[in-house]
C-alpha cells in the first residue's frame, strides 16, 4: 500500500493505527509514527506511540523528537527512555505531571522536581518523599497552584516560618493553614496582600482587622488604577 494511501485511511479513522493496512514496516516510519502522534488528540484513549517498533522506541532523538507533540508518550516508552534527564526535562516543561512516568532515580532529581512543579504544581505528588519536603520544591509547587498542599505533610508545610512564603507567593494556599495560622495576622496580612481573595480563609476576627481592611482599600485602589489606565491605552 502507498504511504499517500495510508495517511488518507488514518486521516478519516481519527488516526487510529490499530488496523490491519497499517505493516510492520510502516510502524517503524519515523515521519508517519510522528504524524501519528501529532494527531494523538483525536483519538478516544492512548497514543499512536504504542504502534512504533522497538528500534524508534529506543532512538533518544524520534523520542525527543516525540515531546514536541505529547509527553504522554512516556507512559509507553521503555525504561531506559524514562531514565533518560534530557527526555524527562523536555517532558515536564509542556507537561508536569509527566513526571510521574520517570525512573525512580530522577524522581529524586531536584531540577526535574523544581520544573514539573513550576509547570504543574500538583506534579509534586509524584516526586520523590524527599523531595516532597523540601521549601523550595513546595513553594514552587504552590506557587502554581495552592492544591499542591493536598500532597504535603501538614507537619511538613503548617511551620510557620514555611507557610509564611507559601502565602507570600500564593495567597490562596491559606485555605489549607490550620486554625493557629488562620488567626496569624502576619500570615494573613502576607496572604491578602498577594491575593485579595484569601481573606474568606482567614479568622472572622482577622477580616475585621483595621490594618487587613486599610490593605484591602489600598490594593482595591491600585487595580482600578490600573485598569483605567489599561483601558486609556
């Protein structure tokens, strides 16, 4: 079969090569098993990798190649490919949580750790436990996304000192702070000035304090500011 034909067959069956027409030698096509990937998104469930041979499976540069389109061709790939650095960088730095698919050795690997979170703060839940707890992979992480902290140790993130740059970079993260830190007025003044909307997670007490309310006023002031003059140019 001519490969112009079998790019209009995978073209109207929404790039799915689980059929018959597609051989064995097509499925060690470096330019088809691409166009394959590329249109991933249409089908229902999993990636046209699967259909590529054990030669393009191994080959660094196809698979580099591979990332421009889906990290979630890693969940396919061999081992030795998810303990590839370079590989397993490119992919968290379109897709964090493709992180889960590395080998347990660069799990552990803080840079890969520090670029899943910052792309996707919620990666952190697979990282290696050491890396879990460690500031800089949690500020990041949270940075990102509060939700993060739904995969941290309380005793880990509830210091105090810790929890202070978390709302310093994510307001928001305060909806996860105990009772203690809630009535914080440091805390929450540090929470509410990076984020206005953290102030429904802190104490009732709090959300009448004078100098809380005199920030509020004070930074609702600078966003209209701002927006008239957004709106001006």
């Amino acid at each position: 079969m001519k490969r112009e034909k079998i790019f209009e067959i995978l073209e109207n069956n929404g790039w799915d090569m689980s059929i018959p027409e597609v051989t064995d030698a097509m499925k060690g096509d470096r330019n088809l098993i691409l166009e394959a990937i590329k249109n991933d998104g249409l089908r229902d469930e999993g990636s046209n990798i699967e259909y590529a041979n054990k030669r393009l499976l191994n080959d660094k540069k196809f698979i580099l190649r591979a990332l421009d389109y889906s990290s979630y061709i890693l969940e396919y790939t061999p081992a030795r490919i998810n303990d590839d650095k370079d590989i397993i960088l490119k992919a968290v730095q379109s897709m964090g949580s493709a992180v889960q698919y590395a080998s347990d050795k660069l799990k552990k690997n803080k840079k890969i750790g520090l670029k899943s979170v910052q792309m996707e703060g919620t990666a952190i839940q697979f990282l290696n436990d050491k890396l879990k707890i460690d500031p800089d992979i949690i500020i990041a992480a949270t940075k990102n996304d509060q939700s993060a902290l739904a995969y941290v140790n309380k005793n880990i993130y509830l210091n105090k000192k810790l929890f202070s740059k978390i709302v310093k970079s994510n307001g928001l993260a305060l909806e996860f702070a105990n009772d203690e830190l809630k009535k914080d007025k440091k805390i929450v003044f540090a929470a509410v000035n990076n984020n206005l909307s953290a102030l429904k997670y802190a104490n009732k007490n709090l959300k009448k304090n004078k100098k809380i309310i005199l920030l509020i006023k004070k930074k609702k002031k600078l966003l209209k500011t701002k927006k008239v003059k957004k709106i001006k140019n």
